[in-house]
C-alpha cells in the first residue's frame, strides 16, 4: 500500500530544495570575485573557453548516463535534431552573454557586476512581450526602482557611466534573450542534456575568439588555474545542477528570494576578498535594484510564468 506524504516530509522536501537554491546562489555569486581576478592572468575569451569546457566536461558523464535512458530522449523523438540545434542556440547566447559580462569585469567590481547582471530577471518580462507573454503590475513597479538603483550604482556625481558596468547592462539583456529562448527548448530537451551541450558550445566558441583576440600562453593558463577550476567547476558544473535539483522541491517563489542572493553574495565576496567597497550612494542603489528585482519577480501571478523564466546560472 502507498503512504501518503506527510506534512514534516513535504516540509522537508522543501528546506532540501530552498538548500540547494541557496547553494547555487553561492556559488555563482562567488564566482565574480575569481572572474574578476582571472583577468589579472588572461584575456575574457580565454576564460570563458577554458571554464565552460571544464563544466562541460564535469556534467559530461551525467549526460551520457540521463541520454542512455530511454526515457531522457522520449520527448525528443518527434525531432532528434532538437537537442543538437537547441544547444547550439542557447549555447551562443550564453557565450555572447558570459563574454560582455566577462569584458565588463574588466573595468568595474564583483559587487556592481552582480547587481547589474540581475537585471535580467526584470528585462525578461518586457523581452516576453515579443515570445507571447504578459507585462504585469510587479515589473511596471520594479523596473523604474531598478532603473534608479542602476543610476545611483553605475553614474557618478558628473554624470559619467562605468564602461564596466555598460558591458555588463549589455549582458543582462543577452542573458534574459537566452532565458526566454531556453523557455521554449526546455521542456522538449533534458535538463542535463541541454546543460552539457549549451556549455560544450559556449566553452569551445569562446575558445576560438580566443585565438584572434586574446593573447594564449601556458604561463597565464598555469596562473589563473584556481579562477578556471572553480568557475567551471562550482559555477557552471555544480551550480547549475544544485539550480535543477532545487527546484524540484522548492517553491517558485522561494527560487525567486533565494536565487536573487547572487547579487548579494557577490557584493558581499567583491568586499571579503578583493576589499572592495561600496560607497553610501552605491549601497542604496544596489538595495534598490534588488528591491526592483524581487518585485517583479514575486508580485505577478507564478502560475502564469513558466518555471523555465526563473534565474539561471552565471
């Protein structure tokens, strides 16, 4: 006979899905700092080519385990290519936008960059509008609170922009292009499948940008071997598996809250480890921007949205 769930396991079930988010947020929140210092050794391309191959490279034997399963290609028989072109798209948008983030940080801190590439979660909605979805009350609030905290975060008192932090606006519209594109694909294509192959793809074209416009030496691979293994490993590889796993269990608006501490823990890591400080005016942006983001993430009705648009790993 089948036990009914009871109440303490549901409730377990979902401080082990709020942990796990939690976890992502860490380790993609952290990894601005090694982002940032990995441009004192090499070139953006070079790094983002060497992680994301390292991460695809982590989630490789996972891949084949779910692709040897009947079951992890069963949606995907209507159209065999899908996984294939699928990764493909997907994985030039994240290279697109993993490399603008990655040339941003060339010129401002972990903090800002955290901020601003958590935008993303309120350009989606206005994107949306162009894939068939709805603005809602929660992103008309939330976007001028963001677009004001962005102001008093990135413009000085003589009106001049960080060239850092407009890199990084330009990435936080990629990846919010990239968010709504992988709405579409995933619930046609695995999970881990769509992963590994979105990572093999980003990893091995920011390689070849590499080659024309970075400057390749062992020396500096050698140097930044830290900042590779843990982008790759913690960031792309673990980061984005605890993401799935997490919320299988937690709540969308629990995911929305936690994931959202990426820009927090970044902020917070940019201080700890690169001594990295934010003035009075700087703080208050971020804390608008942040209040901006969970606004327009948690005030618009979740069983309108799909769960596929809620934060993705960095």
């Amino acid at each position: 006979m089948q036990m009914k769930k009871t109440g303490t396991s549901l409730d377990l079930q979902l401080l082990k899905g709020n942990m796990f988010l939690f976890l992502a947020a860490l380790a993609w929140g952290t990894t601005f700092v090694v982002q940032r210092t990995a441009m004192d050794h090499m070139g953006p391309f070079l790094y983002s080519g060497l992680r994301f191959l390292l991460g695809a490279a982590f989630l490789l034997p996972i891949a084949l385990y779910r692709g040897s399963r009947t079951s992890a290609w069963q949606r995907e028989r209507s159209d065999k290519w899908l996984p294939v072109w699928g990764s493909c798209l997907t994985g030039v948008l994240i290279c697109i936008g993993i490399n603008l983030q990655q040339i941003g940080l060339v010129y401002t801190t972990a903090g800002n960059a955290g901020f601003i590439t958590g935008l993303y979660v309120v350009f989606v909605p206005f994107l949306g509008v162009f894939f068939g979805y709805r603005i809602y009350l929660g992103v008309w609030i939330g976007a001028p609170l963001a677009a004001i905290g962005l102001y008093l975060l990135s413009v000085t008192s003589g009106l001049t922009l960080n060239q850092g932090d407009v890199w990084v606006l330009a990435s936080a519209f990629v990846w919010a292009v990239q968010v709504l594109t992988l709405g579409l694909l995933a619930p046609k294509i695995d999970s881990v499948l769509l992963a590994f192959g979105q990572s093999f793809v980003c990893g091995a074209l920011s390689l070849i940008l590499a080659i024309f416009l970075d400057d390749i030496n062992m020396a500096a691979v050698r140097a930044g071997w830290l900042e590779i293994a843990y982008g790759g490993i913690i960031s792309v590889g673990i980061g984005f598996t605890l993401q799935v796993v997490g919320q299988k269990y937690s709540q969308p608006s629990h995911a929305a809250i936690i994931l959202q501490l990426e820009a927090v823990i970044a902020a917070l890591a940019g201080w700890i480890f690169l001594n990295e400080i934010m003035s009075n005016r700087a703080v208050s942006g971020a804390a608008l921007m942040l209040l901006g983001m969970l606004i327009a993430q948690l005030l618009p009705p979740w069983k309108t949205l799909k769960p596929s648009l809620l934060p993705l790993p960095k």
